[in-house]
C-alpha cells in the first residue's frame, strides 16, 4: 500500500529547509537542504504511521504536492 501525503515547505531564518504534513499532527522535518529534509520528514510520516499502527512493512510512503513559500 501506498499513503501519499502532502508536504509544505518553507525556510527558516537561518536558511535551512523546514518541511510539515499538514495531515499528520506535529509531523515536522528540518534540512540544510531539499533533500536531507525530505528524507527526515519521510522518517517522521513512518514513525508516526507506525505509532498508529497504520504502517506495514511493505507500505511506500510519498510526500507529494510540495506548497513552497519563501521568506
């Protein structure tokens, strides 16, 4: 099974990338860059997932529809 959730993105004012899922309550990641924070915050859907007892071990997880803003 796939869950898909999407992602906002934003910046901080250090500059690191700072990614939430709106769906998911508490469900944040911080990166130096896009890629290092899209794969916290893919750790942090699957933790939560699995805390809910809603994640099994074949499960895929995308982040998709990225709602970019800038500071």
């Amino acid at each position: 099974m796939t869950h898909e959730f999407a992602v906002a993105v934003d910046w901080d004012d250090r500059g690191r990338v700072v990614g939430t899922v709106p769906a998911l309550d508490d469900c944040i990641a911080v990166g130096s860059d896009m890629d290092e924070m899209l794969e916290m915050l893919e750790e942090e859907v699957r933790s939560q997932l699995a805390a809910r007892g809603r994640l099994g071990a074949e499960d895929d997880i995308e982040l998709i529809g990225f709602d970019l803003w800038t500071i």
